[in-house]
C-alpha cells in the first residue's frame, strides 16, 4: 500500500492570483488537478486535498499512482524558475 499523504507532500504545485476569477488557484503539476481559495493558504489546503482525494480513488481503482517529480529552482535573470525533472529517468 502507498501512503498517500506522502505523494500529497511530494507532489509539486504552482499557485498564483488569477485576475480574472478574483482568487488564488492552485494547480498540481503532475496531475493536471486544480483548487482555488480566497487566500494562497486557503488554495493551497483545498489543492492537496484534492490531490489526496484523487489519489484514493486511483489506489481504489488499481490504477497507477503518478510519480513525484524533483523540482530545480534556478534564478535566471533575476527570476525563479522552477524546473521539474521526472525522478526516473
């Protein structure tokens, strides 16, 4: 059995303001999952369980858990960019 809450912590998310919906969303990059909350605390607690609800279902279907990925942060002109490296290859 796979612990869930450890592939939630793993996972990589992107969270930012969206203008147009008025609210922070938050977005699990390996999974394509999206939350969003009035604050980026609020969109983060509501991404990872969304995130750990998906995975349930996966484990209870038998389907396939994605991989975590390992995420690179470089400051490139002054900017961070954060690059994701399958741990796999």
């Amino acid at each position: 059995m796979i612990d869930i809450l450890e592939y939630v912590k793993n996972y990589s998310y992107l969270v930012y303001f969206s203008l147009k919906d008025g609210a922070y969303l938050a977005k699990c990059i390996e999974l394509g999952i999206m939350a969003h909350g009035e604050t980026q605390e609020e969109a983060i607690q509501e991404i990872k369980e969304a995130v750990r609800v998906h995975l349930l279902m996966l484990v209870e279907d038998g389907d396939i858990v994605p991989p975590t990925s390992v995420n690179y942060a470089k400051l490139i002109n002054g900017c961070s960019i954060d690059i994701l490296l399958d741990k796999y290859q």
